[in-house]
C-alpha cells in the first residue's frame, strides 16, 4: 500500500490517502492534548503504545460483530484504515461519573451510573464539543435518527464487551468517547479507542490510568498506558 498526501492532521493523529481510494493510513503521533488543544505536549512513545492498543481493541471488537474501520498494523506507528464519511458526532458511554459530568451536574466522581448513560457531543473545537440531543442532530443533519440509533446501539454493544476485558485486567471501564462514519452505506466505528479517549481505573485503588493522567499534572502518563496494555495482553516490544 503507497502512503500519499496528508489528508487531515488533527492534535494526536495525521490521516494519509493511499492508492486505494477506499483505504486510508492513520498515524499515531507522540503528540498529546487536553483543553481543546491549549495544552500540546509531546510523549515519547505514545504514538505507538496507542497504536497498539488501538489495534487490540478493535480486534476484539471486530470478534464481537461490531463494525469498525480497522484493517491492519502497517507499522509501529501506522494502521490501514477504511476511509468513512465521518459523522461529526461523538458518542460517549458512562459506567462511573467523572469529568464533565460532574461538573455540568455537581454530581460526585466516582458514583457508579445504573443504567449506563449515553450522551452526545457535536465535534467542533470552536465551540467547545457542545453536548446536543438526537433532535438537534437531526434538525441540522449532523446523523439520521436511524443512524443515532445504530451508533448508540454499537456504542452500548462495545461497552459489553471492553467492560469484561477490563474487568479481567482488575480495571473498570469508567466512560469512554467513540466516533462513527458510514462506509458503502453501513455505520462503522471510526476514529480509535486507546486510553487518550477513555477513563480507566485501577479496580482496588481507583488510581487514573487514562489520559486523565496528563489533564491533571499526575505525571507517568505513558507508564500507565503500558500498564493497561498489559494487564489486558497487549505487548509493546
Ligand atoms: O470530558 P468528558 O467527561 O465528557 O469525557 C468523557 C469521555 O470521553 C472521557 O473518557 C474522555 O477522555 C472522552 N472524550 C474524548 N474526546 C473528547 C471528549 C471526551 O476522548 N473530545
């Protein structure tokens, strides 16, 4: 597969068109951000141990029948990926309250969420990823109600099965963002799952093991990456 020109270079990750106008190369950078990109700092190592990761879990997630755009590992730091039209919607899934939604509801970090909420967020810097509903969606034709519904559908599926994977790890799921677009007419999961786009803690001592490291000045950000990698079989070397 011949890498082309860039296509898109967004805060962690470049996307490359190929000679295949179907697939796409997504590279993994060491850059990291938090704040709406007001905080850019570069970790060494990050844009493979994400790449990995991301790997493995899609793996896992194509074994469980959930669509995503994943074709393969091209390099340490590059995977093939199937070119979506991406809808500018992010989805995200909460077992644990933490992050905005304690600060949007004063509600206490930590408290375990039955059910599982769901949100939606309109993916746009400028505006800070505002949280819309299914009916602004539609109204400005950001995703389909039919769309809506097989993203929360996928994004409730993946739940279930990265739940039980962390669990085995000795690590709760606490909440987690995913991205979908639409490729020959199917939504498929897009964009990555990596510890940049969820919260994970450690099941005994709660410690952050997630990019929540980085937000909060905790230091050992990459470290603890590696270490979710491990614990759920995934090898660096
Ligand atoms: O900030 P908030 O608490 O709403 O984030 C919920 C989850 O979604 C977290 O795991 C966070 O890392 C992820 N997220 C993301 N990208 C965004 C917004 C949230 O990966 N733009």
């Amino acid at each position: 597969m011949e890498k082309r020109q860039e296509l898109y270079a967004g805060k962690a990750k470049s996307v490359y068109h190929t000679d295949d106008p179907d697939r796409l190369i997504l590279e993994f950078r060491d850059d990291t951000s938090a704040f709406d990109g007001e905080r850019m700092e570069s970790l060494a190592r990050k844009g493979m141990v994400n790449n990995k990761f991301n790997a493995f879990i899609m793996g896992k997630l194509q074994e469980a029948g959930i669509p995503t755009h994943f074709d393969g590992l091209l390099s340490d730091t590059e995977c093939v990926v199937k070119k979506l039209d991406m809808l500018p919607v992010e989805c995200v899934v909460r077992n644990i309250a933490a992050g905005s939604l304690c600060r949007r509801l004063g509600v206490e970090e930590g408290q375990v969420l039955t059910p599982s909420t769901f949100e939606l967020f309109l993916k746009n810097d400028a505006q800070h990823d505002p949280m819309i509903n299914e009916s602004l969606a539609e109204t400005f034709g950001w995703a389909t109600p039919e769309q809506l519904k097989e993203m929360k559908a996928l994004t409730y599926k993946v739940n279930d099965v990265l739940k039980a994977l962390f669990e085995e790890g000795g690590m709760l799921l606490v909440d987690y963002k995913l991205e979908f677009g639409v490729f020959k007419g199917q939504i498929v999961l897009g964009d990555e799952f990596s510890p940049d786009g969820c919260r994970l803690w450690d099941a005994k001592t709660r410690e952050k093991l997630d990019k929540d490291r980085f937000r909060q000045g905790l230091g050992g950000v990459i470290e603890a990456y590696e270490e979710v990698g491990r614990r759920i079989g995934i090898s660096f070397d």
